[in-house]
C-alpha cells in the first residue's frame, strides 16, 4: 500500500501544481477582456481573435483544474443525503462512485475526445468567425483535462482504500473553513512564526 501511496502523493502534486498554475489565466483574461474592450470603445475595431482566447483561456481552468477541485474535495457533493450516514458509509460512497462513476465517465470522454482533437490537429482546423484562432489547442485541453481527471481518481480510489483499511487519516476531513482559506491562514500564521523566531 505504500507503494501506491507514493503514486497517490505524486498525481496529486501534478495535479496541485497544475491547478494553481492554471489560476493565472483568470488574470490573464481578464486582462484580455479588459484590453478589448477599451480598444473597442477607443479605435471603434475589434478582433474575433480577442474574444476567442478569452474562450481559450476560461476553458483552460475549467478543464485543467477540475482535477485539483476533486483533490481539495471542492467539488459539488450530495451532502445532504449522506450526511445522516456513519463515516465508514460515506468513505464507502465515496470509494464505490468513484470506481463506477467518475472512473468510467472519465475514460468514455477521453476515448471520445481523443479523434475529437486529433482530426482537429491533423487538418488544422481553424474557427470559421472572421480572425479567428485555429481550434486544436482548445479541443486538446478537453482531452487534457479528463485525463488529468482519470488519474487523480486513481489517487482518490488509493487513498479512500488506504482511509478505510485504517492505513492514513483521511485527507478530506471535515474543515471548519472551506480548503483553500485555511491553506491561506495556514500561510500567513507560518510567516507570523517566523517574525517571532
């Protein structure tokens, strides 16, 4: 189970890494909506190619960041009919939908996504609005983006056997505050520490 425990750790630090990466891009479009706008309204011209990788770049976060969503145990759950459960059910839950769930959609969209982007890349293809960008990079993340999803469900299956078999604490415990604002307080009580020292 260690073994495996090392391959959970590893997908997980892809998929953290890739996830707050990708959170760039929301600055990034933003920028790019912001900047076309004001060209818009200054020079009264305008490019399909502006408003295409804003596309781009959304697509981008939302597909390559599903994967850290389901890491951080963010993503939208049914809470409120497993609530009344026992912990050992709910591990449980988690682990059976997962195999049967997540693992088979995830497989089915990457067998289909794959000509999807291939027949895309291999022609070339090329958004028919006047100006716009070629289309392969945004039917790649598609692709992308499940098999990012497959394997950290392959970290998630590891980890719920190794919480049920007693072998790890479980990783997505219940938090008084959502993941990400403690990772933030978790952070800045670090650096108070380290004024004290």
């Amino acid at each position: 189970m260690s073994a495996l425990l090392r391959v959970s750790a590893g997908i997980d630090a892809v998929n953290t890494f890739i996830g707050r990466s990708v959170s760039w891009l929301i600055l990034i479009a933003v920028l790019v909506s912001a900047g076309n706008a004001t060209i818009r309204k200054i020079f009264d011209t305008s490019s399909n190619a502006w408003l295409e990788l804003q596309w781009y770049l959304y697509g981008a976060v939302f597909m390559l960041a599903a994967s850290y969503t389901l890491l951080r145990n963010e993503h939208v759950r049914i809470d409120v009919a497993t609530s009344g459960f026992s912990k050992r059910t709910r591990d449980w839950i988690d682990l059976l939908g997962h195999i049967f769930f997540l693992m088979p959609f995830a497989g089915i969209m990457i067998w289909i996504s794959w000509p999807f982007f291939w027949v895309s890349f291999r022609t070339g293809e090329i958004s028919v609005n006047a100006s716009g960008l070629i289309l392969w990079p945004a039917k790649f993340l598609v692709l992308a983006g499940f098999v990012l999803l497959f394997f950290q469900g392959v970290s998630e299956i590891i980890k719920r056997i190794a919480v049920i078999r007693g072998d790890i604490e479980d990783p997505t415990a219940e938090h008084e505050l959502p993941p990400a604002v403690e990772e933030m307080e978790s952070g800045a009580d670090l650096s108070e520490r380290m004024k004290n020292k």
